[in-house]
C-alpha cells in the first residue's frame, strides 16, 4: 500500500526510505533504471483553511503523519522549515490559530513499471519503503495567530473559516469572509502572520490583504522555477515488499494509529506544562515560602520523569514493528499517568499551582 509523505532533501526516484527515522537510504535501481520513467502534467491549485486547536490539526494541514509529528515535536527527525509548527504552545485560552495552505502540483514523474532494481538487491536492504514517484510544484503555508479573541469570538472565527472550504484561487466569497473577520476583531484583538513557502518571496505578508495576495499569487511564483516545474514537493514511497515478497509487508493497522495519537496527547500536555512551570518559575522573583518551593520541586521533578518516560517512548515508535511499539506505548502511557496527583492533565495541575503561587486567576 502506498503512500505520500512530504519530499526532503536527497530523496530520489528508486531510493529507499527509513520510515522510522524518515531518512535516505540507498538506491536500490541503477541510474539507467531509474531514467527509466514518465510525467503526468497535473494542474492542481488548491487553498484550504482550518482553525489549529492542536498539534495533530497541524499534522493533518501539512501532510504529516502523527507518528512523525511526534519525532518531529521531539527533535528526533527532520522536517525542514515545518517543524517549528509542532513546537508551539497552543495552550493558550484566548489564542485563536489559522493555517492556510495553498498547494500548487504541476507535474509527477513515476518510476516505470518495468523498471528492475538491482540483482540481489534486498540482501542487507537498508529502509522500509522505496520511492516511486515525486510530485512537484509549492506549498505556502500561511499561518495567523489571533491574541485576545473571547469564546464569542473565537466560535465566529471557526465557524467563518468552516464556510470557506477548498479553493482554486481567492475569490470574493473569500476575500469577503476575512474581511468581515478582520473587521470584528481588529479593534480589541492582536493579529500575527508568518508563513513557510517552498519558493523563495522576497515579500511577506504583514495582514490579512496581504496573506490573501501572497496565497492567490502563489501559482505565479512556483512557475517561475525550474521551467515551471516548481520544487519536488511529495513523494509517493511504496513498502519493500511490493519489490519482493519475502521483505516484510508494513500496513499501519488501527489499534497502532489510536495508539499514537493517544501518545501525541499525553505528550502535548507534558510539554505545555513543562514549558509553562520552568517560564513561572524563572520569572517568579519573590520567596515562594518553604511550602510553594517544596510543591514546586515535586511538580517539576515528576513532569519531568513523565517526560523522559513519553520521549523514550517517542523515540521508540517504529512502523516496522507495530505490535511492539503499540506495546510500548502502552506501557509508557500508562506509568506516566501514575506521575500525576489527579486524573486531570499535567497542564491543569500546573495552571492550579501557577493560580494559588501567584495569588492570581489564570
């Protein structure tokens, strides 16, 4: 079963790919062989919008799979310019997140069919899947931040961008939306907008205008490259053992995909109340008193080990091995849950303690 995952750099027609640490392998085709292939003129030009609530929304916008975004969120793989994405603290009440995405496709070159990859070729194979073929054209990632948004606001905003759907270009229905948007909260909200692109702009957008031209013009830009190919943006990778039978046959089942986003939520939420305790805790000048320190220390020693004992586990997933990483995951899932003092997240049991140290209501 084949599927796509975004290009990285030195990925190749016929090359194996590591899905566990998604890294380059070897070419298992010759350099003849692999010349060996055809293109497919595509003429895709999309632009989708979501409201970000978290991490596993971005993974979904960009392409991402949740056992990758959790490597990625990590540290343990290499996504490019993406990964900064999975990074972000989306514990934020009063934060509302919009990703949009325009994706350009222009041509896909495919390996043929009757390409042979070399002799003897899966002794010592290194990898689990092979590259069959690279799709090419941008990507533009468009990403809003909207500080100070009330609940009112911030269901307005969610159901606005639900109505706006997938388009080819920005029309009217879409300027008007986010003009409407930008009017209901531009006097008592703060707006930010930084994007990730594929092609280089020498321009970016500072508002909503901007971000709308930025998004409609992006066909333009990715023309302007590689005789109007664009940039190697997808990749479809096939498993090893479409090549030769006897190479073990990797289908991610559904109790391995639950586990993983059981996993990624767990993680989401020691790494929120990590980040947020060490930030009270370095801008608390004032004595908490022997009792506050004490609690603190207690706090911060088991956050953690609860995220040691997660990372291992992120750390250990491997699409090769399903059963013993759902395993895994299992195991550490539920002796980080002993960590905690109540069935409440660790994010909720940091956010009581900030609230009581800080004689403040969060």
């Amino acid at each position: 079963m084949s599927a796509t995952v975004v290009y990285k750099a030195g990925m190749e027609i016929g090359m194996t790919v590591d899905m566990k640490m998604f890294s380059c392998c070897q070419n298992i085709f010759s350099a003849d062989e692999r010349a060996k292939t055809s293109t497919v003129q595509r003429h895709n030009n999309v632009v989708k919008y979501s409201v970000i609530k978290k991490s596993s929304d971005v993974g979904k916008m960009l392409g991402i799979s949740g056992d990758m975004s959790l490597k990625a969120k990590a540290g343990l793989i290499d996504v490019g310019g993406l990964g900064s994405y999975f990074e972000e603290d989306r514990s934020g009440d009063n934060v509302t997140e919009i990703i949009a995405k325009a994706q350009v496709e222009t041509v896909t070159v495919s390996l043929d069919s009757d390409a042979t990859p070399k002799a003897d070729w899966s002794k010592n194979v290194q990898g689990t899947h092979y590259i069959r073929s690279i799709t090419y054209g941008g990507d533009l990632f468009a990403r809003i931040r909207i500080k100070g948004s009330d609940t009112q606001q911030k269901e307005d905003i969610e159901a606005s961008v639900k109505g706006l759907g997938s388009y080819g270009l920005i029309d009217g229905k879409v300027k008007g939306q986010f003009k409407a948007m930008n009017q209901k909260i531009s006097n008592f909200s703060e707006i930010e907008i930084e994007y990730f692109s594929t092609t280089q702009k020498s321009e970016m957008p500072r508002d909503i205008e901007g971000m709308l031209h930025a998004l409609d013009t992006f066909k333009a830009e990715v023309e302007k490259l590689n005789d109007n190919k664009g940039v190697p943006c997808r990749c479809e990778i096939v498993p090893l053992s479409y090549l030769d039978s006897n190479v073990c046959a990797q289908v991610k089942a559904s109790a391995y995909a639950s586990q993983i986003n059981s996993l990624e939520e767990k993680f989401d939420d020691v790494l929120t109340a990590k980040k947020k305790l060490h930030t009270f805790l370095q801008e608390t000048e004032d004595d908490l008193g022997s009792d506050f320190e004490e609690s603190a220390r207690d706090l911060e020693k088991r956050i953690d080990n609860a995220h040691d004992c997660l990372l291992e586990a992120v750390s250990e997933i491997d699409v090769t091995s399903q059963q013993q990483t759902i395993d895994i995951v299992r195991k550490a899932i539920q002796k980080s849950s002993e960590m905690k003092k109540t069935a409440a997240g660790f994010r909720r049991e940091v956010n009581t303690f900030v609230r009581v140290a800080a004689g403040l209501k969060i």
